[in-house]
C-alpha cells in the first residue's frame, strides 16, 4: 500500500522498479525488499491500479492509473481505518 499511497500523494510521479523501491518506498519509511515491490506492483497491475510503459531498452516504469483513483481512494481510506 506505500506504492499506492505515494502516488495518491504524487499522481505525476513514475519510476522503474529500482526507483519505486529505492526511493519510493523509503520515503514511505517502509522496509520493502526488491521481491516484495515486484510482488506488489504485480498485484497492482493485475488490478489495473497502475499503469506499466514499456521502452525498447530501458527498464518499465509504472504510474498511477488515474482511471482508478476513486477505487485507489478507497483502499487506502479502509487501510487507514483498519
């Protein structure tokens, strides 16, 4: 949920892989390992929560689905209260 809750804040903001757990994820001060945010973006990209751009060699980089920002809201409002 720090990825979501980073981009609610940030909705401009995209980054790789390495970006999203090197900075993102820290300044969420959440401990996340490499596997975990594969895992986690995999899990938001399957719900169509973030978007993923591909570039002819260069790493992906992923950005908020603004399509879904209700849904987003959402789950982070039951995060919070949970």
């Amino acid at each position: 949920m720090a990825i979501l809750d980073y981009l609610q804040r940030n909705p401009d903001a995209k980054d790789t892989l390495e970006g999203i757990s090197d900075w993102w994820v820290r300044k969420a001060a959440t401990e996340m390992k490499r596997s975990a945010a594969e895992s986690a973006l995999s899990f938001l990209l399957s719900r169509c929560l973030i978007v993923e751009t591909r570039r002819e060699g260069l790493a992906p980089f992923y950005r908020v689905n603004p399509e879904k920002s209700e849904v987003i809201g959402e789950i982070l409002k039951r995060q919070r209260f949970s």
